[in-house]
C-alpha cells in the first residue's frame, strides 16, 4: 500500500509540473523510463504512460518551436534511416521491424533533448532526475543486500538495462554522474543523499559477478584518478573502496575475476567465433547488414559450425552487433555519433581554462566522458548497441557541446563588443602658454 501511494504520488507530482511545458515534460519521460513505476505496482495501468508523455512532449516541444541543432540531430537521424533501410531489405524483415519502431522512439527523445536542454541549469535537472529516478533502484538493492546477504550474487534482470551484465555496466554508467553532482552542490542533505546512492549502486554493479564489469570499474576508476580535481582524496576514496569490496565480497567472487586471466577455451572460443560470424555477416551484406537487431534471427544462416555454440545465439559485442546488423556505413555512424559526444569532456575542459564560468559544465562533460568510456569497456562483451541509456547519454554528450560553444560565443561576443566601445576623449589640460622669461605668461602680465 505505502509503495503504491509512493508511485502515484510522484505521477501526480510529475503531470502537475508538465503543465509548465516542454521541458518539464521531458523530465516526466525520463522519470518514467528510468523509474518504470509499472514494475512497483500491484495493479499494470502505466503500461501506455510512456507513450502518452512521448506524445504530449512531441506536441508540447512543435508548439514551443524549439528546435535542435543540426549537427547532433542530423548524425542520429541518418542512422535511424540507415537503419530503417536496412531493416526494411532485411530477409527477417518481420523479425527486426518492431524493435526498429522501439529504436526509433528513443531517437526522437535524443532529438529533443538536443532541442530543450540548451542551459546549464536544465542540464543540471536532467542528470538530478537520472541520478534518483535509476539510482533509486539500484541503490535500494545494493543496500538491502549489502544488509542483509553481503557477498552473495544478484542476478535481478533489470526491463532497461537487460541481465546482471547489463546492469552491471549501466548502474557503473551512473557513479560518474553521481559523482558530478556531488561535487556542484554544497547542501549537506544532496550531498549524503548522493554518497548514499554512490555506495549503493556500486555494489549493486558488484554484486553482480560481472567480469566485463569489473574491467569497466577499472576504466572507470583511472578515469576519475586522471581527472581528479584533489588527485589525493580520490586515491584514498579508491583505496577505501577497494578494501571494502575485498573485505565483503566472497572468495567465489575474486574465483570468477581470475578467470579474466585465464579464461576458459570454450568461453574465449565461443566469443570470438560469434564476432566472426558478424564479420561474415559483414562480409555478405557490406552496406546494408541483416537489419536492426537481426543477429539471433539470421545466426544459423551464417553459422558455419552448425550449431556447435548453441542456436540464436547473441553476438556478444556492441560494436560487432553493429556491424553486422548495419552494415559498414551503420558502424561509421555510430562511430561518429559515439566520437562526438566522447570528446565533449576534452572540447569543454579546453574552454574552461579560458572560461572560469564554465567550469561546472566542465565536470558535468566529464562524467558524460566517464560514462561513455564504461560503456565502450562493457560493451565489447556485450550487445549493448540500442540500450536507451546510452542514447540519452549520447545525447546529453552534444547538448552539453551546445551549451558550452553557446556560452563561449556569448563571451567573445561580448568582448568584442566592449573592445569596439569608443573610449572617453583624454582631458585636455588648458595650461597657458610660457612667456619668454619662462613664467607662464599670466603671471608675466601681472607683473
């Protein structure tokens, strides 16, 4: 009973704020596709509320005229295309269409996010409503196990990220924006609210058991330590950390770690066999791919060994997921979407040496930076390629862009403007001119 008025308050809370407009919507969505409220019910009548908010933020966001910029928008739209075509040539044509129609509804969110989070402050709201709405969760597990079993695996299939792997690397992709947070606000309750989260979503990303994960949380972690801003209190955090998670996690934990040193052959054999059957695949449709999500469907097709791996078997990489699935020119613009928001930490940090005013957005351009590189570790194990927490990352990337060049075109416009100002006329002192005795010739009248 308590979690359901929990739920519906928030609805109630959410839907009252989206009157406001556009933007408020948009956070509703978000909320909603994060949270999931439908799985804390006991009764399912959420499951068309995510559609319904999509609508109304289309609708709300056309009536604003807002629009996003061409650059990010454009890169997304190519590939949904590219996509659709290759879905619509595929010889599972059938198969593949439906999660085209998924995909292509979270490219039109990446769309508008470019078109509504144009300020620092909005920005700030949407990473706020990601950090509680997904961290909520994850953190609510990590701490009950922590609790009450420490050291034991969870195995929860999470709706948004997919199995213990899936989650593993997106609950990973959340401490960067955690950490942010926590070091742009100076209230102590945001504060321990965020360690809280940060403590409980680390080991909910542990307790998983994940291998690929574990190889993230060391990216992620050299991340941080690079760019650490006191370099020393972030070793010392890392150190705790990892003495914490030596003390409660098992030795049947650190077992299924060392196996990263010396994997199983049959384990090693069968991934890199299913990355060479996304290269055939590749190979056989070069431009086009078999379609989206058409690996499992046309994997017996390609599968020279006959079923010695299994049946519908996944491909067990993004990036090979990609290719196959899209062809070369899908894989490129992946590639050039994934670049762009990647880079933006660099392209931001670089600004804010100039721009003391921009040294937020700084931080926030990092963990943008940070969460990309869990994901590129994770999911090369993994077939993460139309996760919608990615895409909204990505877009979050180049809005971040926007924001920043938007800022430091303002400033040197600025400037510019105040260089061109006409200075005031020098004073003019009117001393009279000297006699020839030398005595101003005033005096020398006077005499």
């Amino acid at each position: 009973m308590l979690r359901t008025a929990f739920v519906l308050l928030i609805l109630a809370v959410g839907a009252w704020y989206s009157l406001r407009g556009p933007f408020q919507i948009l956070l509703f969505y978000l909320w909603v596709a994060y949270f999931r409220p439908d799985q804390w019910l006991w009764f399912n009548f959420t499951g068309g509320l995510s559609s319904l908010i999509a609508i109304a933020l289309v609708v709300a966001t056309v009536a604003t005229g807002a629009r996003p910029r061409i650059g990010g928008a454009l890169l997304f739209v190519l590939l949904l295309a590219h996509s659709l075509f290759s879905t619509l040539v595929s010889p599972v044509e059938s198969y593949a269409l439906p999660f085209w129609i998924e995909f292509a509804k979270v490219i039109v969110i990446c769309c508008l996010i470019l078109a509504l989070v144009t300020t620092e402050e909005r920005l700030r709201w949407v990473l706020v409503i990601m950090a509680l709405s997904l961290g909520f969760e994850g953190a609510r597990q990590g701490w009950a196990q922590l609790l009450t079993s420490p050291g034991t695996r969870n195995l929860n299939i999470w709706a948004l990220l997919g199995d213990s792997n899936g989650v593993a690397v997106g609950m990973l992709m959340l401490v960067p924006v955690l950490v942010a947070l926590l070091r742009t606000t100076d209230k102590p309750y945001e504060r321990w609210t965020v360690r809280a989260l940060l403590i409980g979503v680390v080991y909910r990303a542990l307790s998983t058991y994940s291998r690929g994960a574990f190889l993230a949380a060391i990216g992620l972690a050299a991340h941080i330590l690079v760019h650490a801003r006191r370099r020393m209190i972030a070793v010392l955090a890392t150190v705790v950390i990892v003495c914490g998670a030596l003390v409660v996690l098992p030795s049947s934990y650190w077992n299924r770690i060392d196996t990263l040193r010396a994997p199983s052959v049959a384990s090693a054999m069968s991934r890199l066999y299913f990355w060479g059957v996304a290269w055939r695949m590749a190979k056989d449709r070069p431009l086009v791919g078999y379609g989206h999500n058409a690996f499992k469907a046309v994997y017996a097709d390609s599968d020279v060994l006959h079923g010695a791996y299994g049946e519908n078997r996944s491909v067990h990489s993004a990036w090979f997921g990609m290719l196959a699935e899209l062809g070369y020119p899908g894989l490129l613009l992946f590639l050039l979407i994934f670049g762009r928001s990647l880079f933006v930490g660099r392209h931001v940090r670089r600004l804010a040496r100039r721009r003391p005013d921009l040294k937020t957005l700084a931080i926030y351009a990092t963990a943008c930076e940070a969460q990309l590189v869990v994901y590129a570790i994770g999911a090369t194990f993994l077939p993460l390629q139309y996760n919608e927490l990615l895409w909204h990352v990505l877009a979050i990337g180049m809005a971040i862009r926007n924001i920043a060049d938007t800022r430091a075109r303002e400033g040197a416009g600025t400037a510019a403007a105040e260089s061109h100002e006409p200075r005031p006329a020098a004073v003019r002192l009117n001393i009279p001119p000297r006699a020839a005795s030398g005595r101003p010739a005033l005096l020398s009248a006077g005499r």
